[in-house]
C-alpha cells in the first residue's frame, strides 16, 4: 500500500478507538510498515490537523497514540461527556503516588509510609482501574503486590511511567544531624515548670524542606 | 446524647504532624518536640471530645511522640566514649516525616497533572453520561479537616468563662442546627465559621453546632474553604448540592 493509504487508515484506527493505540498494534494490523514511519505519518497527520484548524489532535499518551480534543474545547465537551467531578481524594493520591514510585510494593510498604491504613483507598484505586495487584512477593506471607495500571497513565496524561516527574529527594546528609546535645533544665519562671531545651552544637541540614 | 461522626479515610498522624510543623513554622530538622507533641495532644483530645473515630496509629504516634520527649530530657549518658556521638532521638521520626513528605509532593504534582489531562477528551466509551456542567475552578481552596478543628479550637478559646462551664440540659439536636446552618446558607452565598457559634448560649450548643458542620460536609452539602492558608473558614454550599427550588 502507498503511504496515503497508510496514513488514512491510521487515521481512521485512531478515530474509532477509544484506548490509546500502541504502535505495535498499528504494525499488527498494516504489517509492512515500522515504528519511524508510523511516528512520521501521525506527525503529518497532526500538522494537517492544525493547518485546518481542527480541534482534536493525536498525542502520545500512555505507551501509545489517541486522538484528543483540544483543552480550549473542555467546556462543551464536558456537557456531552461526564469527566468533571471525578478528581482523585487527597489520600488517594498520595497512595496511588507510592505505588506508581515504588512498584510493585506490598500494603505493609505502603502502609509504613503513609502512617496509616490503605484498605479503603486500595479498593477505591482498584475499582477505577488505576491500580492493581501483580502477583505476590516470595516473603512470609507471600504478600500482595501492587503496581499502576495503564489507565493510570491516561488519567494522568503520561506517555509512561518515565514520564513520572522526579521525586525531591532529600539529602541523606541532612539526616545526619548529630548533636553534642547541650542539654539544659530550664525552669519557666512564671509556670515554674521544667522545660527542656536542646541546644545543638553543631547543627546540620535544615531548611533544605523550605516549608 | 450521643453523636458519633465517622469521618472515613480520616488522614494519619503523619499528616497532621506535618500540618502541625507546616502551622507552627518550625524548622523540621529540628523539631521542638516538647511543643508539637503538646499541641499533637491536644488535637487528640478535641477529636475525642468530638466523638471522631481515631484510627489507632494515632494514639501509637502520641506514645512514639512521647517516648522522644521523655528521652530527650534525660541527661546525656555518661557512660558512653568520649566523642562517640549520640544519635538524635528524633532521626528515626525525621525520616519517616520527610519521606512522607516526598509522596505528599509527589501526589500534589500528580494532582496537577490529573486537573490539566482532564481537559483533554477521546473518544467516548459505550456509557456516555450526559450531566451537570463541571465544577468552576475554585478561587480559594478547599480547607482541610486540621484547619476545621484548629478554627474550632480558637472559638472554644474565646469563648466567655461563664458560658464555658454552664452545663444545661440538651435544648437541640445536631438536626436542628443543619437545618440552621442551611437555611442561613439560602439567604448568604458564604458564610464565615466564626459567625455560626456567636449565638451560642453554652457549650454543648457550641459542639453540636460544630457536628453540624461535619455532618453538613459528610453528606456533601457544604465545603469548607479559606482564602489563604490557616485564615478564616468558610462554609459555602457545595455545588452538587445546589438544585432548583431547593427546600432546604
């Protein structure tokens, strides 16, 4: 087939799917083409889609391509296609952070770090399809793993789970904050209580947090 | 009477830890534990007052909190080398604060991420609901429950002695004070927390005007929002809740 074929047909895949395509996919179904002539032809496509003033174009999404309308748009759109109001819980989010950070992770883990229980929101991020479990670790117990799923990168316009952006690591250093602790009794004088005072000789790190 | 307020998903001690620190603008590689763990007390025990169910790490968070105080009063141990050093007995807790901290970041990010994607429509999927016009973006922010009970805990303060310790007999119901609240919601778009408890005769009207507000916010009638940071609260009636010729 010649490439305006090719370019035409892949158009019309990417019009009826409602999943991003992957370019293995598109191979899948034209068989003689490969992956840079793929790119090229969805990068013409879009340029035309400009020239014209359309108002969707295709983006790479989720380790793949679908066409999307245009934020200016949103507006209207949202009236024909509910999206509005289903924003992620606080809690959710920083859950669903963890394990897109550290996965495959166990409850326990995630637990340890958010200091509290996941029960619920490990439900609530299943039902959505955001996150699932992916065997189990080969530990006592043989506890669950959790990973993200590829929903959870078009919820949240990735191409990949590269694209997270970087965690801000603290320093290690700024832990080491030893302290030849120059420890006082201090008595309040109007509550004539015992306060205690530690007053660091040597201190290290802070105000790396800057909150 | 008895009112239990199950508020669910209820954010851990970690989180308020943070918020404490966030609030009292201290240094958090060098927290002042004798003051964040009075103050962590005395949210404990306004949550009880309130009936809110407390998930049990947070009472071990208050014994961990505990533990630190006291070993940070001991005086320093004597038998141990000269200028061998001593760890900090916060580090441990330092750590898990700032390693929370860095998924509490992240999230933040990934909710931005998740507010601009949701611009972006595909094609529709074989349920296509038609419905209400999303949500304005808000102006101010949504105020989190600590911020609730930190505005709760200054009107307690400033409340008069004498109608602090009045104990009378229950003259309203928690019912009574939301049909209140949302009945003054129809006349007013907004209206500040401060201004609901200044009719309050005592202090049991005083918490059940304040479980009115947490149940109003439960079943999705209100929200709460600040326009800055632990600035004044204000209850405005939420959007899903707002329907034509509304009785209430």
């Amino acid at each position: 087939m010649d490439r305006e074929e090719a370019k035409r047909i892949i158009e019309a895949l990417l019009f009826v799917s409602d999943k991003p395509i992957s370019i293995d996919t598109i191979k899948e179904i034209l068989k003689h083409i490969e992956p840079p002539e793929v790119r090229d032809i969805i990068g013409e496509l879009n340029r035309e889609y400009v020239a014209s003033g359309r108002s969707f174009s295709i983006k790479e999404i989720a380790g793949g391509f679908q066409m999307l309308t245009d934020p200016i748009y949103s507006r209207w759109v949202a009236i024909l296609y509910k999206k509005g109001s289903d924003k992620l819980t606080g809690p959710s989010l920083e859950t669903l952070a963890i394990i897109a950070y550290k996965q495959p992770i166990t409850r326990t883990d995630i637990e340890a770090i958010r200091g509290v229980n996941v029960d619920g929101v490990l439900k609530t991020l299943e039902e959505r399809n955001l996150a699932r479990t992916k065997g189990r670790l080969d530990a006592p117990g043989r506890p669950i793993l959790y990973v993200t799923t590829n929903e959870f990168l078009q919820h949240f316009g990735l191409r990949s789970l590269d694209e997270l952006p970087n965690l801000k690591e603290f320093q290690e250093s700024d832990l080491d904050f030893v302290r030849e602790a120059n420890r006082s009794e201090v008595v309040n004088k109007e509550t004539g209580k015992l306060e205690e005072s530690v007053m660091p000789v040597q201190a290290e790190g802070g105000g790396a947090d800057g909150s | 009477m008895t009112y239990k307020v199950k508020l669910e998903v209820f954010e851990g001690p970690l989180d308020l830890l943070l918020y404490l620190i966030k609030k009292e603008e201290v240094d958090i590689y060098d927290i002042p534990i004798a003051k964040i763990t009075d103050q962590y007390l005395e949210y404990l025990e306004l949550m009880q007052l309130l009936d809110l169910s407390i998930a049990g790490e947070f009472l071990v968070m208050a014994a961990t909190l505990m533990h630190i105080k006291s070993k940070l009063l001991l005086p320093p141990d004597e038998t141990s080398v000269e200028g061998e050093e001593e760890n900090d007995p916060r580090a441990e807790l330092v750590k898990r604060l700032l390693e929370y901290k860095k998924f509490k970041e992240a999230a933040a990010e990934l909710a931005q991420k998740e507010s601009q994607q949701k611009h972006f429509f595909p094609r529709v999927g074989s349920g296509i609901n038609i419905d209400e016009l999303p949500a304005p973006e808000a102006e101010a922010f949504e105020a989190t429950l600590f911020d609730l009970i930190t505005a709760f805990t200054k009107v307690l303060r400033d409340i008069p002695k004498d109608i602090f310790h009045r104990i009378v007999k229950d003259e309203f119901t928690v019912s009574e004070k939301i049909h209140d609240i949302l009945h003054m919601l129809v006349d007013n778009k907004a209206l500040m927390f401060t201004d609901l408890f200044k009719a309050a005769k005592n202090k049991t009207e005083i918490i059940t005007i304040f479980l009115a507000v947490l149940e109003l916010i439960k079943i999705r009638e209100v929200n709460i929002v600040q326009h800055a940071p632990f600035g004044e609260i204000e209850i405005v009636r939420s959007r899903e809740s707002i329907k034509p010729n509304s009785s209430t």
